[in-house]
C-alpha cells in the first residue's frame, strides 16, 4: 500500500460515517474525479473514490467510500481535524500538498452549490436542480457551510441556514431511495416533505472494470427551528417523571396531541407515495417467505443473545400467524427507518425526513415495495424506546417504569388514532401484519442493543416479553 493510501485508512478509521472500523478490511485503491475547481485554482478540489477490501483470499465485497477532497498549498491552521494526509500530487505538477476533507474545507464547500445552484455538467459528474411547485427555495451564491455534527453515516452542511446538503459516503450503484423518494414527493407538491432542492449524481470505476454511477449528494431546504421527535418526545417524558403521582395526560408536557398528527403525516405521506410511485400486491405466498426469513433473523438472534431465548417461542406464533395470512397486501415505497428522530416539527408542523431505509440492507432492499405498516411498527417502538430510555437513571423504581409504559401506550394509540383518521383505516385492525413487524423489529433492536448498547438491551427484551405473551 502506497504511503498516501495509509493515510488515507489512518483518516477514514477516525470517522464516524465509516463503516468498516471492526472490520478485517484495508484500503485497497483510491480513485478520483474531474476537478470541480477551475485551473490553477487553489485550493484545487475533487471528489475521492477510497475502496475497502478485505484480508486476501476473503469473500469480504469491496465497499467504495466517499471522500471529497480539496489540496492546498500550505497547512490550513483550522483544518487540522479534517486532515487527510500530506504527499506530493502528480496531477497537481507533483506539487507537494496538504490534502483535507473538502466538506469541512469553506473554501471547498462553494463548489457544490454553485454546482446545484446552476445544474454544472462535468465528465462523470451531474449537478440536477429540482423544482418544486410554486415554492422554490433561493439559496444565495455567496452562502457558508457550517458541518453538523449530529450525522453518522453520511456528512451534512448548512448553507446560511438556507439549504442542507447532505453528502453520502457509502457509494453503492443505482438510484438512492432518498433522493427518488423526496424529489418525487418535493414535484407532486408536498408540505410534509423538506423541499429538494437538488442532487448531484456521479461516476466511479467499478472494482475489477468498467464504470459504476450513483446519487452522491442531495440538498434540500433547512428547516430553521425545527425540533428532532426525539428530543421533543423524550422532553415529555421528562415531564413525566418530574411529576410525582400525576399521570401522561395530566403532565403540561404531555405528547399524545403531537403524537396523533405525527400519525396523520405519516398517512398523509404514505398517500402522496403510493399516488406518486405506484402500488402492487402481495400475495399470500409471498408472505410466507416474508415469514420465514423473520424466523431465520430470529434463530440468530436468539442463538446470539441467550437473554432473547425464552421469548422465541412467543414470536414465533406471530410469524407463522403472518405465513398463514390468506389476504393480499398493498405495498408501495415508504420510509424503511421510521422513527422519532426521522421527523422534525416545524412551526408548519411534523416532516418527515431521511427516506434511505435502513443503512445496514442493500440498495435493492431499500427500494423495495413494502406494507406501511412497517413503517407504523417502526414509530410504535419508538414511542417505547422515548419512554424507557430515560429509565437508567430510576432503576428499580416500579412506579417510574409503569409511567414510562402508560406514556408508551397512551401515545402509540394517539399516533394510531391520527393515522386512522387520514387513511381511513386503522392499522390497529391489521393485527397479524402489525405483530409480525412489531416481532421483527424487536429482533433487530435486541441484536442491536447487545453489539452497541448492551445498557439499552432490556428495552427491547421487555418489548419481546410483551410481544411473546400476546
């Protein structure tokens, strides 16, 4: 490995939105694109391509990173933590260079919205503006991006609190979900979608030859005040437990009325989805297989985690309550990580946001049909996890703990309460799918919880519990 590719890896271990830390893998190759900087421009900057392979002989598949970088001259003072490495650059007349991560380069950042701003055109690298209805956002040219912090497996900037930019990192080929999902929900007129303002699609070479071409960021409005659902639902819940011997709806904090107009959007943009990108059905024969492949995530799971294996039994029922289903399904596009932290409330109002799906399954998964009701069984368990997250700090305390689940519940039936009004249908009389992707969900969260929280394990061990007596 050449010495500037250890730097490379030696940069790309610290990040967050790296994927591969624990992992037996190494920086195999980087390639690099046109430059998105004029000639002679300093500082000159282009976008990245780092892949990771495993040790030889493995069947570890090469993973291509996103790393846009900008070079300068000289070290920049207040860039030291965005340091990518320091090696002389032949296409820059072998000038020896100081190489940054471009997304927290303000000198960089310009380029991606001038890029967006105009629909620039580069060799393997498209800007798209996208124009909403009536309601174009205006992002001034001479905006400066701040990086958030809060992001994990992608990078955002905020241009002048105008427009966010999110820069995905994991490149996989095809179109990504969130950026044909918004865009799609921006052109049909939705309020209940932060506005898209833009993409940039791009061109890298494919690991063994030829060319592979993906979605490499998307901008859209920022929303300016907004509060995460997270944050507000869990300051709830604090209310809560700061009152002594009242009750959720009795707390000034109470969260129900929130709740059930999240439950509204929510129906409200699984309309406008179905309407913009289509439907299909499944058959009874197809649930079958969705049922077996949740029995086989729970025999991991639970040969994994001995905690989870004396609720295995009770899951199971509603898997094969699923398999026997006679009905068809309607299934179109939804979120696929729906929880409280993908909705902001807005002074408008709830929005959803982040429709990529879940970060861990492939492209074709994430753009696959699936039941709204997964996504409703994902915000239920959220309504849980608001609750009992904050109960570390009352361990023992079992009027604590039946307050938290009184919170949870009351909650989850208002979320219900507003779906049911717009959709016309409650997903609560939807029991079997509703048990079976609550069940699943659980699954995922347990081994989640035991590889990266084993504090928060009990969470979704008393959801099993639950469940399993059902």
């Amino acid at each position: 490995m050449s010495s500037h590719l250890d730097q490379v890896q030696s940069f790309c271990s610290g990040q967050r939105w790296f994927g591969e830390k624990g992992h037996d893998v190494h920086v195999d190759a980087m390639a690099t694109s046109v430059w998105l900087s004029g000639e002679d421009a300093w500082p000159a900057v282009r976008i990245g391509f780092v892949y990771c392979a495993g040790p030889p002989g493995s069947e570890f598949p090469i993973r291509v990173y996103q790393l846009p970088l900008s070079y300068h001259r000289e070290p920049v003072d207040n860039l030291g933590h965005a340091l990518v490495g320091e090696w002389e650059e032949q296409d820059l007349a072998d000038a020896q260079v100081w190489v940054y991560d471009a997304l927290h380069d303000k000198e960089a950042t310009p380029y991606w919205l001038d890029g967006l701003t105009h629909g620039r055109q580069l060799d393997g690298l498209e800007f798209h503006p996208v124009h909403a209805p009536e309601r174009a956002t205006v992002v001034p040219e001479d905006s400066r991006s701040l990086v958030l912090t809060v992001e994990q497996s992608n990078t955002s900037l905020v241009f002048g609190d105008v427009a966010l930019l999110k820069v995905f990192r994991r490149l996989e080929p095809g179109s990504n979900p969130g950026v044909e999902i918004e865009s799609a929900l921006t052109e049909a007129g939705s309020e209940l979608v932060p506005e898209v303002l833009g993409s940039a699609r791009g061109s890298w070479p494919r690991a063994g030859g030829g060319t592979d071409t993906g979605e490499l960021a998307m901008m859209t409005a920022f929303q300016k005040n907004a509060t995460d659902g997270w944050a507000f639902a869990t300051s709830s819940v604090r209310d809560l437990y700061a009152e002594a011997d009242l009750h959720a709806e009795e707390v000034g904090g109470d969260f129900a009325a929130e709740s059930h107009r999240l439950g509204a959007s929510t129906a409200q943009v699984h309309s406008e989805l179905a309407k913009a990108l289509g439907t299909d059905i499944w058959e009874p024969a197809l649930l079958v297989e969705h049922a077996a492949a949740m029995r086989r995530r729970l025999e991991v799971a639970a040969a994994a985690i001995p905690e989870l294996a004396p609720f295995a039994a009770g899951l199971t029922r509603a898997f094969d309550a699923l398999a026997s289903y006679d009905q068809p399904v309607t299934v179109q596009r939804i979120h696929g990580d729906f929880h409280l932290g993908q909705v902001l409330r807005t002074i408008d109002g709830w929005k959803l946001i982040d429709f990529e799906g879940e970060p861990a399954k492939s492209l074709i998964e994430r753009r696959a049909l699936d039941t709204p009701i997964k996504d409703i069984a994902g915000m239920l368990r959220s309504f849980d996890y608001a609750a009992r997250s904050l109960l570390a700090d009352h361990q023992g305390d079992q009027q604590i703990a039946y307050r938290a689940a009184e919170w949870a519940s009351r909650n989850q039936q208002a979320f219900c309460d507003g779906y049911a009004e717009v959709a016309g249908t409650d997903p609560r009389e939807q029991a079997v799918l509703l048990s079976a992707f609550l069940a699943d969900k659980v699954i995922y969260e347990t081994l989640y919880e035991a590889r990266n929280r084993p504090s928060w394990l009990p969470i979704p061990l008393a959801a099993a519990a639950q469940l399993a007596e059902q």
